[in-house]
C-alpha cells in the first residue's frame, strides 16, 4: 500500500460506505408521505474523557439545527416496534465553545426516531443517527496544538437521544429531548480522542399536510412471529497509530447470531476475526514478531425497526498477541437490510468514550425472515 496514499484511499472508502447508507435511507424516504419540518435549539457541556483533552478545560457546546423527515406508514410498521417510526435528515450547527481550539461543527447525519404514544397526544421518542460533520478548527502542531479531539475537517458523526413530543395539533408538534453527541475519524488520522458531548433540545416540527396516527387499538393484530438469523459481514476500516498522515488497513469477518425476544429487541451473540495493520507496522518499526491478528468475542443488543437494526454490542479479546487498548470494547453499529438478506452498514468500536476505529461492512443473512416461535 502506499503510505502516503492510504489516508486518502481508506478514508474514502469508510465514506462511500456511510454514503451508501445515506443514499439508501433516502431512497426509503422519498417513498414515504407528508414530509416534517423541524426546528431545533440545544446547549450542552463537553466531557474531559482523557488527560490528553483536559487543558482544553470546561466548555458548554451549543447551536441549533433543521429536520427533514417522514412518518413510516402505520399500517405497514406499527408492528414492527408497538410504535410510529420516523426516518428522516438533519443539518446542523455547533459551537464548542472554545474559538481557536475546537471550532465549530456542522454535522449533516441520517436518523432513525421511532415514536410511542404514551397518553392522548404525548409521544415518547428514541431517536439513533448517524453521518458527518465538517469541523474547522483540526489539530495542528503548529497552530493548534491543544486540539487533541480531531486532526481531520470531515469526520464521522454518532448521535443517541430520547425525548417528549407533545402534539396539540395534526401538523404541530412541540419537543424536548436529551442528546449525546460524539464526533471523531474513527482511527483513521491521530490525535483522535473525539469529541463527546451531552446537549439537550428544544424544538418544533410542522408537517406539511395533516398526519393524524390511528388509534393504537385499531392497528393491534396478531403480532408476527420473531427473527432468527444467522449473519456474516465483512468490513473494512481505516486506523492510525501517531500523528503522521499515514493510514493503514484493518478487515474483518464477524459470524453472529440474532435472537428476537420482543417486538422491537433481540440479543446476539457472535465472534469477530480482525486484522490490523496500523498495529503490525508499528511492530514492524519495533523489530518485534508477534501477531497484530486478534479473535473477539460480542454479545449485545439490537433494535429491529423493519430493515433496519441498531446494535450495541461489548467485546472481549479471546486471542491477541499485541494490542494497546483496554481488555475490552464496545460497538455500535447500524444495518440495513436492502434485499433478499443482503445488507450494509457501519460500526464504530470504541474503549470508553474514544474511537479506535470506524468500518464499512457488507453482510447476508441466512434466514433474513421470521418464524414461528
């Protein structure tokens, strides 16, 4: 591979693979009717995770942003979730509050936001996002030393939120929601400790035709039977290991199961075969001749919306020779199912609050349909 080449190749490669996704999840969108606009405002504080950020000190994010999006036709996916799913697209913008070091953010992310009445016309909502932002004031050893969150302008963008929604009208609707914000390159260009931050919001949203939601009791009907599957992914990701601009490759195979238990839940289980080259060439610059493969161990969680599921997972190392992160990790991750048991998606493995890196992935199902309990 050409070193000063890859940056460019890999990161490129991880967004044409969220790119995909976003073309999909648009593609699902200009199905739906009466599109939403929605208006929000949102202040928050920065979390000090590392040693490396804190002489940036304390800081209060805050910024507003624009919604796009459509309610999922009730009769077709109420089942899925006991809920009113919404899928849509935002832009925003952040100030983090420390001019000359961190900039400023404007994420641009595709959302998945189901909602579930809980009395009369008070909804309560999840909301799970993903996509990138632009942020203009990246690490310079020159000029911006204190800057350790973010070395790169375009960078990975991950947001989890839940909230109130309140609709005292068919097109009108008043919200409030916590947020937890994270933004990083996932590994592919260092210092790389990300940026995390809590916010909470304030908005509205207006339909542009009336969308009155059918009664609960009207749509409830025998529920159908849960998942049962077996997947296989490949990805493919980018990971640095200092701060030069080079970038090498880490691929992988995750063979897992998935369990339904509810209308909306389900476990797996699954083991995860990785290798990554940013840690063989740092052993290779060390004359040192262990392995840079590892073998891992997830089990975790996953919300099933339809074609869509959003996986929490933990991992375990069962084999590794060299690392130098923690004993275990976390990921997230987002699928969607676009044919026949085929799928594509992205997953972001962090330790604690840091990115280590961010993938691309393929994956087919066998069986991608439900049976009978």
């Amino acid at each position: 591979m050409d070193l000063e080449k890859a940056p460019q190749k890999l990161n490129s490669r991880a967004k044409a693979g969220l790119s995909c996704l976003m073309l999909l999840l648009g593609a699902s969108l200009l199905a739906q009717s009466t599109p939403i606009i929605g208006l929000h405002a949102e202040r928050g504080f920065l979390i000090i995770h590392s040693e490396d950020i804190a002489p940036i000190g304390a800081a209060n994010p805050y910024g507003f942003g624009i919604d796009l999006s459509w309610n999922l036709d009730p009769d077709r996916h109420y089942q899925n979730c006991l809920c009113f799913p919404r899928l849509g697209l935002s832009l925003n913008y952040h100030d983090m509050d420390k001019p000359g070091i961190l900039g400023h953010s404007i994420p641009m992310y595709g959302f998945l936001e189901p909602h579930y009445r809980i009395y009369d016309d008070l909804y309560f909502f999840l909301r799970a996002g993903m996509g990138f932002t632009y942020q203009d004031s990246p690490f310079d050893e020159q000029t911006n030393p204190l800057n350790q969150s973010y070395s790169l302008f375009w960078n990975t963008y991950v947001e989890l939120g839940l909230g109130f929604e309140y609709r005292p009208a068919s097109r009108w609707g008043i919200r409030s929601a916590f947020v937890y914000n994270h933004s990083s390159n996932g590994g592919i260009q260092e210092p790389n400790k990300g940026l995390n931050y809590p916010t909470w919001n304030i908005g509205v949203n207006y339909a542009l035709r009336d969308m009155p939601l059918a009664s609960r009791d009207k749509l409830l009907s025998t529920p159908p039977p849960p998942l049962r599957q077996w997947d296989i992914q490949l990805f493919l990701a980018g990971k640095a290991f200092d701060s030069t601009r080079n970038t090498y490759g880490v691929y992988g195979l995750e063979l897992s199961y998935l369990h339904q238990f509810s209308r909306v839940s389900a476990w797996d289980v699954g083991m995860e075969f990785l290798q990554n080259d940013a840690y063989a060439e740092k052993l290779r610059q060390q004359g040192d001749d262990r392995s840079a493969f590892q073998v891992n161990l997830l089990a975790g969680h996953s919300f099933v919306m339809g074609k869509f599921t959003f996986s929490q997972q933990a991992g375990i190392y069962l084999w590794r020779e060299y690392d130098n992160t923690p004993d275990w990790f976390q990921r997230y991750g987002v699928q969607y199912y676009f044919w026949r048991g085929w799928s594509a998606g992205a997953n972001i493995r962090v330790h604690g609050h840091v990115a280590e890196f961010l993938d691309a992935r393929i994956g087919y199902s066998f069986p991608r349909k439900r049976t009978s309990r």
